[in-house]
C-alpha cells in the first residue's frame, strides 16, 4: 500500500518490515540502509520507528480529542450563560422598565460569538447585577436578585471566570496538538527516507535473488485509474456513537472500504487514521465511537474505496 494519506504510512512501513525480513534471511549480513538525513538504520530500529510513529499518531489523536473537550466546555458554559443572561433580562424588562438601570441593559450575544465578543455582555451583566442588589428593590422583587434556578450574582461572576479559564485550557490544548503533530511528522519523514533508500539499495544488494527485486514494496501509488467516490451518511447512535452508511462502488479493482476519520468537525487527510474496514461483501455500514468522548464531541469522516 503506497504512501498517499497519514492514514497509508503504517501499511507501507508494515510492507517494508516484512520484505526487509526477507531480504535478511537472504543475505550473508542483515542490511542496513541510511537516509538522505544520514540516518542509518537496521529492520530492527525500522520496527522500533514505527512503534514510535504509531504512538505518535495515537498522541496526536488524544490530543484532538482533549481539544474537542475544551471546545465542549466551552459551548456548554456558554448556554448556561446565555440562559441565565436571557433571564437576567427579563426579570429587568419586567421590574425595572423607566429606570436608569434600562440603559444598562446588556444585548445577548450569539452563542458562535468569540471569546470578547461573547465574554463583554456576560461582565456587564455580574456588573449590572450588582447595582441592581445595591439600589432599592422594586414591588414584587426580593433583592438581592437570585434567578429561577437558584444562581446569585457571585454564582454569576463565577461563571464568567471559568469560562475565562475555559478559553485558556482551549488554547492549552490547541497548542499541544501543534507539538503532537510537529514530533509526529518528524518521525514519518525519517520513516520515509528510510524507505526511499531501502528501494536504492535493496535492488543493488538483491541482485541475485531477483523475486526479492520484483516485490519490493512501492512507496508512491502506481499509474493507475481514480475509482469513483460513493455516498455515505452518518447519525448519532446513542449513546455515544456514531453509525455511517455508504453505497456499493461497481469497480472491479475495489479490495475493500475503510472507514476514516478524525477528531472535530472539519476532515484533515493529515490527521485522520483509518478506523475500520469493510469487504465488499460485508454488510456496507461501520458503527463506531471513535472521537466521541464526551456530550457535544465532532468528529470528522470519511468513506473510502481502496483498489
């Protein structure tokens, strides 16, 4: 399996393990190959590279999935907050219209608002909040103010500093992806140099074992025809999966369907991993919890036909 996707490095490294295997129990010496960065290796490093690149890639999803949590304590905070900052208003609308305090009226944010634009409306609330607990109460309200669910103005101004702190983990979190990612695509490069030089030197030291020298693994896809993409659809499963349906691919080179994806909601070629497989005589359907770790999770995938 030639080296097209994020997803295609572990079948490809997988391929050059086992033909280096056999290239080994040939040869007088085990072959060691060294890399345009100048980096020697044996099979057995090779095999101890992907056990790192595979860790890697699993580093890199954990943290995706780390992120989409703090994305999700994000969104719920700020429903609570907007549920709240809706009442606050109206109880203002009801008991304090004519007065000074009007002016002060904050407006309610959209919830895909950023953090300042989210975050200002929600302070001039605590803030207002306050004066309101401060003046004399009007007929009909018990100051100081407490919403229908309980929630005081210190309950309030608590919220509004989590959220803060909510912002903060996310960007934490952000942050750490770009690393994860940074350490992963290192280690791919050198597994892929490797490779490039293992097809240099395999043929020349193969020559008298010519079936070696023909099924030497490919590292980039062969000429060959785009098969059509097929339809596929996904729905929540509940309660914490997700099921994707596709149609059958009329090809006769299909080997089979995989089933890939990644954390959040946009599809990344360079992060997502393949999840499942399916032969074309399998029931055409995968169900999978894959990305979905909490209420509020997105994840991203992806059907494809591989000739």
């Amino acid at each position: 399996m030639p080296i097209s996707n994020n997803a295609s490095y572990i079948p490809t490294i997988n391929e050059f393990i086992a033909h280096w295997t056999q290239v080994n129990a040939m040869l007088p010496a085990p072959l060691v190959v060294q890399g345009e960065d100048g980096v020697s290796r044996t099979l057995t490093e090779f095999m101890t590279l992907r056990g790192t690149i595979m860790a890697q890639a699993a580093d890199v999803i954990g943290k995706l999935n780390a992120q989409e949590v703090a994305r999700g304590t994000i969104d719920l905070k700020k429903e609570q907050m907007l549920a709240w900052l809706n009442e606050f208003n109206g109880l203002l609308d009801g008991y304090w219209v004519g007065t000074v305090f009007m002016k002060a009226r904050p407006l309610a944010p959209s919830i895909s608002m950023g953090e300042e634009k989210f975050l200002n409306p929600m302070r001039d609330v605590a803030s207002l909040w306050t004066m309101l607990n401060g003046a004399a109460a009007p007929g009909g309200v018990t100051l100081p103010l407490e919403l229908s669910d309980g929630t005081v103005q210190a309950d309030f101004q608590a919220a509004v500093t989590a959220l803060q702190a909510a912002y903060i983990a996310e960007a934490m979190a952000a942050q750490e992806v770009v690393l994860a990612r940074a350490q992963r695509e290192a280690s791919k490069r050198s597994a892929y140099l490797t490779m490039k030089a293992y097809r240099t030197v395999g043929p020349a030291r193969c020559k008298q074992f010519p079936v070696l020298v023909e099924t030497l693994p490919a590292l980039t896809p062969a000429g060959g025809h785009t098969p059509d993409p097929v339809n596929a659809s996904a729905v929540f499963q509940a309660p914490d999966q997700a099921k994707v349906v596709y149609d059958a691919l009329e090809d006769a080179a299909l080997d089979h369907y995989e089933l890939r994806g990644n954390p959040g909601d946009a599809y990344n070629d360079d992060d997502a991993v393949t999840i499942e497989s399916r032969l074309p005589g399998d029931a055409r359907e995968f169900v999978t919890g894959f990305g979905l770790t909490q209420p509020g999770a997105r994840v991203a995938l992806k059907v494809y036909v591989v000739l």
